[in-house]
C-alpha cells in the first residue's frame, strides 16, 4: 500500500493514540485540527511523509511541521496553532459571537 514504503520512527503514546481516535470520531473540530490529527495517526502506523500527506491532503512541509511539534511540544501543541502575532482585535470574544 503506498506510504508503507518506511517508518518515519513517531511513536505515540497510548493516551495521546485514544485522544486521537476519539477526536477524528467526534467530528467538531476544525478541519485543519482534523487534517494534523489523522497526519499524526498515519505517521504512527509507519506511512511516509510523503504518503501520509498525500493521504490527508495536505503539503509534506504541513506534515513534518506537525511530528516536529508533536515531539517537541506534545498532542496540543501538534494539533492546535499558536496565536499569530498581528494587529490587535477589534471585537472581544463575546462581541463576535453575538
């Protein structure tokens, strides 16, 4: 099957592989969330970079970015973006969501 070719050496741990399971079922996360999340689980099962981004969608940079995270920072830090420097908001939280 094509992205078996060799293991990329991420091992993940058990609790991080249920919260990953869990989160791919649930389906209320956002899609990029998602993307990163089933990158992470195909990378686990031994598919290439390039096979695993070939199978979510997305670029092999976006894939080697999220297993460099996922070691350094851990689950959350793989699968959530941090906040982008920028001009400050204009609206509060609860301004948007009204």
């Amino acid at each position: 099957m094509r992205g078996h070719a060799r293991n990329q050496g991420l091992k993940l741990k058990q609790a991080d592989s249920a919260a990953l399971e869990a989160l791919t079922h649930r389906g209320r996360e956002s899609v990029r969330v998602l993307m990163r999340a089933r990158a992470l689980q195909l990378l686990a099962e031994g598919w290439t970079v390039v096979g695993a981004a070939e199978a979510v969608g997305v670029t092999q940079t976006t894939v080697r970015n999220v297993r460099r995270r996922y070691l350094k920072e851990g689950l959350g830090g793989a699968l959530h973006e941090r906040p982008r420097p920028g001009a400050a908001r204009l609206l509060t939280e609860r301004q948007a969501s009204e």
